[in-house]
C-alpha cells in the first residue's frame, strides 16, 4: 500500500485563531514556472493581483518549511508554502460564544445567531471556531459538525486533531440525539405532530434549498407544537437527517415558515442595499431556530452526554 506523504507543520502560527493558507506546489509538466514568484503570480494574480504578490514576497509573508521566501527560489513541485490573507473588515457579531461543557477532549459552544460556525467565504474571523480558538487558548478546535449561521444552539467542538474522526462518526452515522425549537405562525388546521418527508437539493450558488418532485427522500423531520401564544406556535423540531435548510424548508412546506427567515418562502431583499436578507445583517431580527439539545454516547468515554442550549426563541 502506498503511504502518503506527510503534511509538514505549519511554520507560521495562527492569526486571531485563523489557520494560514498552505498552498502545495503543482506539477508543472510544460516547465512554466522557474521559481516560486512566477507560479504565485500566475495563481494569485487574479485575485489580488501581481503587483500584492511581488508585496506579500518583499514582505516576508509567503513562508516555506525553511523559512521566508523571497520569490526567487526554484520552483519545486510538491513543497509547500503558507501565508497569511489579507481579510477584508467583518461586522462585529454583537453576541457572545457561550460554553455549555468542556473537558480535555470537547467543547459544546452555545453559539448565538448570525455567527457562522467556521471560516468560510467572507466570514472568516468572525466565527465561532475563531472565537473559541482564541478565547479558550485551543489552536485545533475544530467541530465536529457544522450549524447554519442564522441558527443559534449547541455545536460540538473537539479539542485535539486526533479525536476529530470518532466524534465526526457519530454525525454521519446518525447516531446523535438532535432537538430544535423555533417559533412560526400557528395553523389550526394543521395536525400535528407529523413527520415530514422529501427530497431536498441545495445548488452551489444558489441561496435557498428546494424540494423536488421524484426520487427518494433524503430528509426527514418531525414537528410537534410544544405552545401557542396568539397567532404564533413555538414548535419542538427532531431531524432524522441533516441537509442544508432542512427543517427551515419543511417548516415552510407546512406553511407555518419560521419567524425571521430571510430565505423561505421568499429571499428577502434589504431597501436600499440591493443584498439579499440572508447576507445583510439586521441583528434585531433573528431566524427564530434553537439548536436547543444534543445527546449522544461519547465515543471515547462511553460516556452518555446530554447537553442543553440556553438560547433564546422568543415570540415576537
């Protein structure tokens, strides 16, 4: 059986809990790139443009597993280099990462609404896997699952890189306990409880899921009103499944769409700003969608855990 190489430690350290890029230099078969300057160039060229490469190198910023580079070296297929982006400012998300439970293995956060769960496209520091990276002194945080930035509730985290896979296994082999509350208009002709079921396809590029007609179902949820206040239920939400907006699509097939959806039934656009809802920021109106408990057998200690969001639903 062939080995893989094994990935070098990063030289550089992280920044405000933010990995560097590491970039592993390409084949280069037609002999293109003499050294490493012209292979950054031709690659990062487009995004930020030849003229901040030739920067970022006279700068320091590009960094291989000796050192510094300074652009001139060599181009040798399969080494690697890190660097640090330059991230654009972020609106500050003005809710705090709480902490339900931590031990030497685990963290279960209590992330509040529109704080994504890890870096990805513009929100990048602003995250909850940042935050706690930072905060809690723990450079290799990482989930173990991922929640919807608009929804708030439990998220587990693990500490150390070599516990990462037993505790990702109980996700995808569903062998974890998942229990959401939100709030959405009341029906009275709607029976309830009922599970629904459907096939859900989430397009790359595209903000919201949708349901198609044909095929097998690939979701399933289960609804049950828990109160009714006036025209708004609060409801009790158990996923058997976990794809993209789920329990936000089905509730909007019910017909009782959860309150502050910027998404379902229809993506809300911002007067005067021209940006989808599900992008611009109005932190006094929140998806009302708790992930409010998570329950599993822990891999390691077989343990039973059972954990408790103190988040906030609210009525409007």
């Amino acid at each position: 059986m062939r080995r893989r190489n094994r990935v070098p430690d990063s030289p550089l350290p992280q920044r405000d809990g933010v990995d560097p890029v590491r970039v592993r230099l390409p084949a280069d078969p037609d002999g293109a790139w003499g050294t490493v300057r012209e292979h950054l160039v031709a690659r990062f060229a487009g995004a930020v443009g030849g003229g901040r490469v030739d920067a970022m190198l006279s700068e320091g910023r590009f960094v291989g597993a000796a050192g510094p580079l300074d652009g001139s070296e060599p181009y040798r297929a399969g080494t690697y280099v890190w660097f640090h982006r330059d991230l654009a400012p972020e609106e500050p998300v003005p809710f705090e990462v709480g902490v339900v439970y931590r031990d030497e293995r685990i963290v279960v956060a209590d992330k509040p609404h529109f704080l994504a769960t890890t870096p990805r496209g513009r929100h990048v520091s602003e995250t909850a896997q940042a935050r706690l990276r930072r905060d809690l002194g723990l450079p290799f945080l990482q989930p173990a699952h991922r929640l919807d930035r608009l929804t708030a509730g439990l998220v587990l985290f693990v500490v150390a890189p070599e516990d990462r896979g037993a505790y990702q296994t109980l996700f995808r082999d569903r062998l974890v306990r998942k229990e959401y509350e939100a709030v959405a208009p009341y029906r009275a002709d709607l029976e309830l409880p009922v599970t629904v079921r459907s096939r859900i396809v989430k397009e790359r590029g595209v903000i919201a899921a949708r349901e198609v007609a044909g095929g097998e179902p690939n979701s399933e949820s289960r609804v049950e009103l828990v109160e009714r206040r006036g025209a708004y239920g609060r409801y009790r939400l158990v996923p058997r499944t976990g794809q993209t907006h789920q329990l936000r699509v089905h509730m909007n097939r019910l017909g009782v769409p959860i309150v502050g959806d910027p998404v379902y039934p229809v993506v809300r656009e911002e007067t005067g700003k021209g940006v989808p809802g599900a992008d611009a920021e109005d932190f006094a109106r929140p998806l009302r969608l708790v992930a409010r408990r998570l329950g599993f057998r822990d891999p390691v200690s077989g343990v039973e855990r059972e954990f408790v969001s103190g988040a906030g639903v609210g009525f409007p």
